[in-house]
C-alpha cells in the first residue's frame, strides 16, 4: 500500500469527522500515510483531528492524523491535496439563495446567481492553495470537493499545472433514486452519465442487458399521481420518461423552472437557514465524541453522515495503489463527449490508475439533451475565466449566460448587489 502524505483543506469543517471516518473506514488502503487537517478554525481542527486520532488507534490503522492553521506548511510535502470548504460559511450560502430571489431567479448553492457566487468565492480561495502547492508540492495531485465543482475545475485546469481532479456522488445516486421511485431494484443497474456536473444525463441504463426505459415510462404513468411519491421524485420521474435518460436531480431547476421558482419565494427560510440551525448541534455531538474513548457519529447528528468524500478516497486509492478502477470524475473533455470542447470539464467515467485518469467515452448526447448540457459548459467556461482573471463586466457577461439567468438587466443589478453583500471574499477586480 503507498505511503503518502495527504492535506486536507476543509478539516474543520462540518462534514470534516464524517470524512475523517471514511480515511479510517479505508485506513488499510493507506497504512504509514500521513493526514493533516487545514483550516481557519483551531478549536474545530482539534476535534476533528482528536476524533480521528482515537478512531484510527481503535482500528489498529496507522494513519498519522494533525492539524494546522497554516496552510503552506500543511501542503508542504504533500503528494496529494484534498480541498472541501465553504468560502463566507452558510452565511454567504444564504446570500447565495436570498438575494436572487427577490428578482424573480432561483437561489441555489451551485446553479444560477447563487453557485456563479459561490465559484467566485471558492476560486479566490483556490488561486492561494494552487500557489502554495506549486511552491511547496508541485507534484501533488488536486482531489477538489469544493462546490460548485465544475467551475473550480475549470478555472484551475486553464491556469496552473497542478493535476486536478473534482468530484461528485451525484452519477452514482441521482439514476438509482429514479429507478426507486420507478419501483425498480437499481443493485443490479449498469448505468453510465455523462455531461457537465449537476448537469448529467444516462446514456446506459440497463439490467440483465435490458434497456430499464420502457419500465421507467410505464411507472411514470402508473404513478404520476401516487401521492406517495415526493414532488422531487414526481418530477425526476416525470423528465426521465419524457426525455428517456436518468437525470442529474439538478435538472429540475431548469425544466420546473417556474414551480420551483414559486416554491423557493413562498417557503420561509432558505435550505442555508435550514443547515445553520442544526450546525450547533453538530458541534455539540462532535465534541462529545472528541472526549469518548471510542468515538462514535450519530449519522442523525453529523453534517451529510457518518462516511464523507468516499468518493475522493476511492479515487486516491486507485491513483496511489494503482487499483485500475472506473469511477465518475469530472476532468478535461479530451474527445470524450463528442460536441463538447476537448478542454471543458466534463462529468464521465474515468479510468484511474498510478499514471492518471483517462476520461472514457460513451458516446455522444442525444440532441435534445446536448442543447442545455452546452449550454451549461459554455457559462461554465465563462464563469471559471472571470474568477479567475476577469472583472466586474467579464463577471456580468458570464452571469448573463447562465441559463438560469439569462438578462442582462437581471445579470448586472444581481450581480451588483451580490458582490456588495459579498464584497469581503472578493478579490477587488471584480468590484469594479
């Protein structure tokens, strides 16, 4: 098993216990490696890093688990680098989903005004880390969890050498909820999605051989009314059937567009509301788990569960253990979704082994699913240039072209009042 030395930049977070719980769950796979959490916040980094420490003493895992504060001399050295934060907290989550709505545009944490907000923040934050790595681990590998994925990808894979890599559960969870509220077992599913992250489609969904399509169309219109179903599933039902792919769940911001519109406006709080007034308890939990002998989470009571980023560490272990796995990746297009630019980051499976990651073709989309998926990587390409070097107007051009968006009158006063409320995690080109 390879010994390395891995960073994690996000190791005070909320979800930092549940990853830190995935790296012991995997402990095997990494035995004499070294972690160390990196965060702005030391209370939360030693209980975290103390949780960890007893979980792996527990297991029998040796895995070297520390903290720091400073951030250049946690990367130093390190052959691989995991980054899963939130730039301005669920403070500016909220800003993110509040502020679009009063003008008639859905606020949400990685789509629209809200994620164009949230890539602005998060690449500000990424430029620093990608310099540090370049000084002091210029051969580490970037395993990026930071939303909205994609955008960061993007910007980082146009601008430094550092091989980056981001990652998402969604094409391995949004088809199998489909088929559930199908009523079909997905355990046996052989389903492919390919596209932009947040923004997939399948291109194989089979079981046994079978195309599950048909059955999927037939359970849309025996349960388009079962109120057991939520609007959610309803509607990932619906759009499925219509369209004769699985959905990314995210598609429902732009095919119901306006219902959900009506539904964000006419709902009480925000989902970063809802998130920030369990986070105390979280912490409560943490804390005493961080002065047990044998920590143990509640998933009931940590922030997305028991096991986080498994994804990242699988992805770490067929890259450092040279496992030759096929896992879903969000990397440079390279010829592998016919249509799109080779260079746009792109959502596909990937080959992964000790040399790399190889993006698999699967084909291209079908023409009526391609039209918005293009759509999506062309802002996305847009947004990623103007967090990283762009100004306000380049900042204005790229909003406009987020087809939640659309305006330009709706981009610029969106825009303005945004950067102002979030003016604090902006670099200062782009408030002028």
């Amino acid at each position: 098993m390879a010994r390395i030395k891995i960073a994690y930049v996000g190791g005070g977070s909320s979800r930092a216990p549940g990853t830190v719980a995935s790296f012991v769950y995997q402990g095997a796979n990494f035995e004499g490696s070294e972690l160390v959490l990196i965060d702005l916040d030391q209370e939360r980094l030693d209980i975290v890093e103390t949780i960890g420490q007893k979980m792996a003493r527990n297991a029998g895992i040796d895995l070297r688990i520390s903290s720091t504060t400073n951030r250049r001399s946690g990367l130093t050295d390190c052959d691989a680098v995991l980054t899963s934060f939130r730039p301005g907290g669920f403070e500016a989550r909220y800003l993110d989903e509040s502020i679009p709505l009063k003008h008639g545009v859905i606020g949400q944490e990685t789509q629209g005004p809200g994620g164009f907000f949230m890539a602005l923040r998060s690449i500000n934050v990424m430029q620093g880390i990608v310099q540090d790595m370049e000084a002091v681990c210029p051969k580490a590998r970037l395993v990026n969890y930071t939303n909205p994925i994609n955008i960061v990808s993007e910007a980082i894979s146009h601008h430094s050498s550092i091989p980056i890599v981001s990652l998402c559960e969604g094409p391995l969870l949004y088809p199998q909820r489909v088929l559930r509220a199908a009523g079909i077992d997905p355990s046996q599913a052989d389903i492919v999605a390919i596209g932009v992250n947040h923004g997939s489609w399948s291109v194989r969904h089979e079981i046994d051989g079978e195309d599950v399509m048909p059955n999927v169309v037939a359970a849309y219109e025996q349960r388009r009314d079962d109120p057991n179903l939520t609007k959610l599933q309803r509607r990932m039902l619906h759009l499925a059937a219509t369209m004769g792919s699985l959905p990314s769940e995210y598609f429902q911001y732009y095919y119901f567009k306006d219902e959900i519109l009506a539904e964000l406006q006419a709902k009480p709080t925000t989902r970063a509301q809802d998130i920030m007034a369990s986070v105390p308890d979280y912490w409560t939990h943490y804390r005493a788990q961080a002065a047990s002998e044998n920590p143990t989470l509640d998933p009931a009571r940590s922030r997305g569960g028991i096991h986080e980023l498994e994804l990242a560490i699988d992805v770490m272990d067929a890259l450092y253990n040279d496992r030759k796995e096929v896992l879903p990746v969000n990397v440079p297009n390279r010829g592998a979704i016919p249509g799109l630019p080779d260079d746009l980051i792109v959502e596909v499976p990937g080959y992964i082994d000790r040399t790399g990651i190889v993006p698999l073709s699967h084909g291209p989309l079908p023409r009526h699913l391609a039209g918005l998926v293009g759509a999506l990587g062309e802002y996305q390409a847009v947004a990623g240039e103007a967090a990283w070097t762009g100004t306000r107007v380049d900042a204005i051009r790229a909003l406009a072209a987020n087809p939640l968006v659309m305006s330009l009158h709706k981009a610029e006063v969106i825009y303005d009042e945004m950067a102002a409320a979030l003016r604090h995690y902006l670099p200062e080109r782009l408030l002028r």
